[in-house]
C-alpha cells in the first residue's frame, strides 16, 4: 500500500483510524496481532554457549588436558575435584555475565525513546515501543520520529531524512497527496522511523512498526556492532597480557626446578607421576596467579554503578561514561530546570496605564488584550488529570490565567486559532491568528529585546497610539528592573487581520502593536545550594550557560553561590567579539555566560578542554546537541528532545543539578571500589607467589598442592572482589581534586599497597609452613594452605578502604562483604571434613591446635596491614600539610 498517494483521510480510513486516535482495546488488539514497535535484537548468547566459551580459556584447556590425563592414569578423586573446581569457575562466570546484561538491559529499558501520541481523543506520553499502526502521534523540532506514518496536519515542518535518503538539507513536508510513483526523498508527506525534526509541527498516522519501518528493512541487513571495552578494562586486559607473560615465565622456571631436583634426588619416586604433578603444579600456578575474574568485575561493579545512579535520577547510556564522570573537574549547565525547580510562576505584570501588577480588571481593554495574548498565543494545555504539557513557561501562562478565574479554555473556546508560527531560537518569537471577538486579530509573543524592535505603536488608554521613544524607554527600563530580580519576563503585542487571511508570515510579524509584559520566576531548587558548594570542594567547576538575559542569569548564579564577586558574565555577543587567546585568559574568570548560541556553546567546552579540563554539559534541545557530543559527559534532560538524550552519555530524569553532582560522587566511588577489587585480588595472588617463590628457593616442599591452589582461586577469587565493589562511598569521596583520566591503575599509592598486602599474606604463609614442617612435610603444606585462604578472606575486611581502619569503617556495615567471608569460610570448612582431607592434603593430625596457629598468623598478617594503613595516612597527611604550608606560607 503506498499511503502517499492516498488523502490523509483515505489513510485513517486504511488503518482503521481517526482524528480521535484509537483506543486502548483497538491497541491491545493490533499489539497482539502486530506485537511491539521495536527492532528485533541481536540474538543474545545462550547460557549454554557462554558456558562452552568460559571452558576455552588456554588456562582451563591445560587444565581440563591434566584432569584427563589424571583420569587416564587411574587418579579419579584429583581429576573429579578438578572438574568440579573448573565446572564451578565457569558457572560464576556465567551469572556475572547474566548478571551484568540484566543490569544493561535494564537502563537500555529505562533510556528507551517515548512519542506524544492521541488516544481516545487524549494527548499522552508513551514509550514508542507501545505505538500501533493507526496511532496518530504529534511532532515538534527536536523529537526523533518513531515510526512511519503519513502526515495529516502540518505546520512548517521540515526533517532531516539523510539517514536514509543521504540527503544534506532538511525535507520541507506536506499533508497533500502525491500522484504517481515517487521515490523515497520525494515523498513529502510521509515520516519515516529514526529521522529527525528540526522544525515546526505536525501530527502523522503511523503506517508502519518496527521492521516494517523503512529504516527497519535496513537494519535488518545490518549486524549489530559488538560492545566496546571501557578505557579501564582496557588498561586491565593490557597489564593482564603483560602479567600473564610474566607468570607463564615464573611457572615455567618453577616446572624445571622441579624436574631438575627429581633427576638430581636420590629417591626412588614413580617418575612419571611426578613430572606430571609438577606440571599439573606449575599450571595451578598460573591459574592461581592472574586474576580471571577480574574483568567480569570490573563490569559488574561498573553495572552495579550505573544501577546506584539510575536510582539517583541518573541513567548512564554507556558503562565508559561511569569512568569519565568521577574525572569531571568543569559542569557547563542550564539554568532553568536543572539548576531551578522548572516551576515558572506569573509573579507581576506590566501595563503603561495600569497602577497595579496583576491583572484584576478584564473589563479594561489593555488588561483584556493582554490576558488573551498570554493564552491565546501559547501551544501548552493541562490534561485530563491536570498534568502540566508543553513548555514551562507557557504552562505558567495558562496556570495564571486559571489562578485569576479565566480558565485558559473558555478563552481559546472563545476565540479559535486559525493558524500559527511556531517559536524558533533564531526568531525567539512565536505568533497566531485567532478569531477575536469576531475579527482575525495576529497575537505575538517573545523576549523583550526582540519585540520591542518589531513595535511601532502601543494600546494606551484604550487605544491605538505612536510607540513613542519615551514609551519605548518606560518598557526597555520596566524590563530591567524585573531582569535585575531574576524574573523571566515576555512582551506581548498584537494587529489586526486582513479578513482573507488564513496563514502567517514573517512579514506578519512586524508593525506591531505593543500590550504589555509579563514577569516570571524560576526559583533555585533547594538542594542547589549545598550541590554548589559540594562540587566546589571536590574541585568542580560550575559554569552556568543559559539563553536567559544577562542580569537574570547573573542574579541566579549569586544567589546560588556559583558566582563570586571576582567572576564575570558574558553574553555570547561579547564572547564572539572575543579571540581564542583572550577566552582562554579570562576563562577561569567566567561564571555566567547569557544569550548564547550553539555555536558559542561548543566554543566554551573546547576552551576547557584545551584547558585540559574533563568538561560535562548539560542541554535539552536540538540546538544542544553539538556541544552534548563535544562535552566529555554530554547530560542530557529527561524533559529534552531525543536528539539531545541521542547525543549524551548520561541522562538526568528529574533535570535536576543536584542529580549531576550526586552522579559524579557515586562515579568517583565506582572507580575506588574498582581499585579496591584490584588491590584484593592482585594482593592475594602476590602472597601465594612470594610463598612459593620462597619455598623453591630454600629447598621447602611447595608450600601448596595444585588442587589447593585451584580451590584458593575458586574461593577467594569473584566474589569477595565483587562485594568490594559494593562498598559505600568513603567520607572524603568529595573533598579531593578529580582524577585525571590519563591515571594509571596503580595510580596513588596503590602498588605499594598491594606489596604491602601481598606480602603480609606471603610471609603468613611461610611461617605457617615453617611451624608446621616440624611436625611433618605435609603438616607444613596443610598449615600454609590453611593460613593463605583465612589470609586472603580477612583481607576483604582491609581491602574495604585504603584509608580507613576496620573498626572506623564498621565490620557490618557492608553486608555483601560479610557474606562474600561468611561464604569464603564455609567453601574452606569442607576442606576439614574426614571424607575430603585426604584429597586436600590435609593429615588426621592437623587439629584445633594447627587451625589457631595458621588463624592467628593470617589475622597478624590483616592487623599489619591496618598498622601500614594507619601509618601510610598519617604520613600522607603530613605531605599534604607540607604542600599545603608551601602554597599558602603563613
């Protein structure tokens, strides 16, 4: 069917359709016929196939080869437990990785598209996926088109189609029919799926969902591109190469050791069952050396991350942007809405023949005419339920009308739009005709500063008279005096109509006749305050950029505390009369910029950029959407266009500064609790190298059997190191300067923490080991084994915080760490039962007395590690003094 050619009242008629929209039994009905209006995904891996995938690691391959070679040579009970320990490694895997696509799919869900659609002659927000064919949907500059439809009412709307038409300039569209057959880019009255608009108004009736859409039979040829790492997982896979490396080497060095003491040993052993457990050795080494589990961490810890922001109103649409938000050292936000409550409120109006500010009088003409012009001139409403659509400024129109007793409704009722110009940034005016009191009357709205310019006449005293310069004058001073009060203020102005006239122009727009004003505010949302000065102590910049005029914005920023008495504002005139050279000398001391242009946006994020500032911005329009890209952290409003929440790395859902400030705090802690994990793992790996290493130096039996070492890995590995990553944040998570993005890993002290750590482990182990070889051989190997798993358990408890002590911290306030241990503990009591010693390697004899003495070495070895951590702050407080002492000399 090729709706084009059909009328738009044919195309109702098709899709069983109406002006009315359908209703909600019709939409349950085609929903199950038709099902939902979303492109099918790629077919996710299955749990059996990520399953087979965790098995094909080169380090499990050689293990699964020994276990069969085990098998083989009748050694059963090894070879099973092998199996075992590899079958259970790889079942965590899988629920870390099904854990961390629920977590992704969830804020896929929570970012998805929504579209303005009419049903049952109601205007309501949906998501797009629930739309139908024979929805009629309404379209505004800045809205991403949900679904193919055919146009039926237009207003100067024009689309940006070259996606898939690959044509540069912006579709002008139609509602009349097209005769003939005509390509895709020729059909002017037909939206498809996924493009944009970037001007005026219309309402569609969508023909066509999901893969029946036009970009729907493209995406169907197209292979959806494989996820991307984050810069840190990057980072973590290059050092695990290189540290992989480096343990293949040291297992390799220990494998010939111990192939050159069995030649050179005058003991009579069963050669070949020895090589072979010095070889199953030397891999358990491996195995237990490289923490496998550590990118799956980092992903689940990220995704646990983004779950805390989504909840704080902050929904991250990509895992890398959790990393770059705990860098973010400059904010560039809009005013209203974000840093204020988006409430406007009519506070005072403005007449040149009235002694009151408020409209009380609507038997006088000026006051008449002006009401009428605030209403009548206005796209927004108040549904059903009394929820507020459309802009807020305009909704405040309406809502003073209503407040005054002059429902908005009785007087559009009574006066009906004939046609409109809609409000664009580069007019900054918006204009209807309307049948008035029984004469087509033009009703013009906009900022002062505009249509002022377009007046040449004012109604005084209840006429028409010459707008004179001194009457100009007491406007241009009345609109000061309510900027210097932070108030919005819009001028209103109005002409009569030919009576053959049916559209406006631009023409229409000029020769004016000016009414009046009204004034508004925004107030600072409360918590604004205290975000302010929370970002100032954690070493972030607040620039405010808004659209408002220059003393509003000024007046704002005082009173919020983002400007300083030093700082300036700007309007983006002044900036673009400024060199490159000159923005960079004053940069540091802007605080406000006004009136700005898109262009002069991306100019102010470069600036900082180039400063070497990791720069986020805020925006909601289609004019945003350049710098939202430009920006590091591009923050887009839950209330903008799709093309701004497209363009951004993060979405804030209640448009709310405070979310912003809130989202670096839980970004920051993210990014330690990552390092904490890191530390952990990378700390009781080291304490099982040195033990060993030690061991094969002096002449010892190796401190651990292969199965132990594979046992150590699947108890102490994932999910203390996951339960890290579940920590609070720590109470000066705030009061540092922002991470620099090029830091690396181990970045501020963290390699000396892990040898720290590691080593206390180590020497736990080798003293454990010595205790114990004056009983027996295996004594000493029960003992150190026993010793490096309660070692590397407790460290859990250390691991929380690199600056805090246990005790300060509380052993109960994270309960994931108490059950990652709780859990730790009984995996290594089963190691203790009679039925199971055996294949540990742990003798009958090894009794409560043995057990104190190993728990007591690797409690010392965590009582260490709090003594350095305590010695370390006290020696990096000192240094900062020093710094400090240094800057500032008294």
């Amino acid at each position: 069917m090729q709706y084009y050619n059909q009328s738009s009242q044919e195309t109702l008629k098709l899709t069983t359709s109406s002006t009315q929209g359908l209703s909600n039994k019709e939409v349950e009905q085609r929903q199950s016929r038709d099902g939902f209006n979303e492109l099918k995904e790629k077919e996710k891996t299955s749990t059996w196939q990520l399953f087979i995938e965790t098995l094909k690691d080169p380090m499990v391959i050689i293990l699964l080869l020994v276990a069969f070679v085990q098998l083989f040579l009748g050694e059963f009970i090894e070879s099973l437990v092998i199996f075992i320990v590899l079958m259970i490694n790889s079942a965590v895997a899988v629920i870390q990785t099904k854990r961390a696509e629920s977590s992704l799919d969830a804020l896929r869900q929570m970012s998805a598209p929504s579209a303005k659609v009419l049903r049952q002659g109601e205007k309501k927000a949906i998501p797009a996926r629930e739309l139908v064919v024979g929805d009629i949907v309404s379209l505004e500059a800045g809205d991403f088109i949900p679904a193919d439809g055919r146009l039926i009412e237009v207003q100067n709307l024009r689309v940006e189609e070259g996606m898939l038409t690959g044509e540069s300039e912006p579709v002008e569209k139609i509602s009349d029919s097209i005769e003939g057959e005509v390509g895709l880019g020729d059909r002017k009255n037909m939206v498809f799926s996924s493009s944009l608009v970037v001007y005026g108004r219309a309402d569609f009736v969508v023909t066509a969902i999901a893969t029946q859409t036009e970009i729907g039979k493209i995406a169907q040829l197209l292979e959806t591109a494989e996820a991307k790492q984050t810069p840190l997982q990057q980072k973590l896979e290059k050092f695990g190469k290189q540290l992989g490396w480096a343990i293949l080497a040291l297992c390799a060095l220990i494998f010939a050791v111990q192939i050159l003491r069995l030649f050179t040993s005058n003991q009579v052993v069963d050669m070949q069952k020895a090589i072979l457990d010095s070889f199953m050795f030397a891999v358990a080494v491996a195995v237990a050396a490289i923490p496998e589990a550590l990118s799956s961490v980092v992903t689940i810890v990220l995704s646990v991350g983004t779950n805390k922001m989504a909840k704080q109103h902050a929904i991250m649409r990509n895992l890398p942007a959790v990393e770059t938000l705990g860098s973010t050292s400059v904010i560039c936000t809009d005013k209203t809405g974000t840093l204020t409550q988006n409430k406007m409120t009519v506070v005072e109006t403005f007449l040149p023949s009235a002694s009151t500010n408020q409209l009380t009088d609507l038997k006088q003409a000026d006051q008449k005419l002006l009401l009428n012009a605030m209403v009548l001139c206005n796209d927004s409403s108040f549904s059903n339920e009394g929820q507020a659509l459309g802009d807020p400024t305009e909704v405040a129109l309406i809502a003073y009308s209503d407040k005054i007793g002059h429902p908005y409704q009785s007087l559009r009722n009574a006066s009906a739009r004939l046609a409109e110009f809609p409000f664009d940034s580069e007019r900054k005016l918006m204009s209807t005709l309307n049948d008035f009191e029984g004469e087509k009357t033009i009703f013009v709205k906009g900022g002062p500063d505009v249509l002022f310019t377009r007046c040449n006449r004012i109604f005084l005293d209840g006429q028409v008279q010459s707008l004179t310069p001194e009457l100009k004058a007491k406007f241009q001073e009345q609109n000061e005096i309510f900027s210097r009060k932070a108030l919005r203020v819009l001028a209103y102005a109005y002409k009569p109509a030919a009576k053959a006239q049916d559209e406006l122009t631009l023409e229409d727009e000029q020769d004016l006749i000016l009414i009046g004003l009204s004034a508004m505010i925004d107030p600072p949302r409360e918590a604004v305050y205290d975000s302010i000065a929370e970002a100032k102590k954690a070493g972030i910049r607040t620039i405010m950029i808004t659209g408002d005029h220059k003393t509003t914005a000024q007046a704002i920023a005082k009173d919020i505390g983002l400007m300083d008495e030093d700082d300036r504002a700007v309007t983006g005139q002044e900036l673009d009369a400024m060199s490159d050279e000159e923005l960079r000398r004053e940069l540091s001391n802007i605080s406000v910029y006004a009136r700005v242009s898109p262009e002069n946006k991306i100019r102010i994020v470069r600036a900082w950029q180039q400063d070497h500032q990791v720069t986020a911005m805020t925006g909601d329009g289609v004019n945003d959407a350049p710098a939202l890209k430009q920006a590091d952290i591009g923050i887009a409003m839950g209330s903008g266009t799709d093309v701004a929440k497209d363009a951004s790395s993060m979405i804030l859902t209640d448009d709310n500064f405070v979310s912003i400030v809130t989202a670096v705090g839980i970004g920051r802690t993210v990014y330690d609790n990552i390092k904490k994990s890191i530390s952990y793992l990378f700390s009781g790996n080291l304490g099982a190298i040195i033990a060993i290493v030690f061991a094969l130096i002096v002449g010892w039996v190796n401190p651990f059997t292969a199965l132990q070492l594979l046992f150590i890995n699947l108890v102490n590995d994932s999910v203390p190191a996951i339960a890290l990553g579940m920590e609070k944040a720590e109470p000066d998570v705030m009061a540092k300067p922002p991470r620099r993005l090029d830091e690396g890993i181990f970045a501020n002290g963290l390699m000396r923490i892990i040898l720290i750590r590691g080593s206390l482990i180590g020497v736990a182990a080798i003293i454990s080991q010595y205790i114990g070889q004056k009983t027996s051989v295996e004594m000493g190997v029960a003992m150190a084994f026993t010793t490096l798993i309660l070692a590397r358990t407790l460290q859990t408890f250390a691991a929380r915080s690199n600056s805090q002590n246990i005790l300060r911290l509380g052993l109960t306030t994270n309960k994931y760490v108490l059950g990652a241990v709780t859990f730790c503990l009984a995996l290594y009591s089963l190691t203790t039962l009679p039925f199971l010693r055996e294949i540990f390697s742990i003798p009958a004899s090894f009794g409560w007395t043995e057990w104190v003495c190993a728990a007591g070495l690797a409690v010392g070895a965590v009582i260490f590690m709090e003594i350095f951590k305590s010695l370390n702050g006290i020696i990096e407080r000192r240094r900062a003094k020093l710094v400090f002492d240094k800057k500032y000399p008294k």
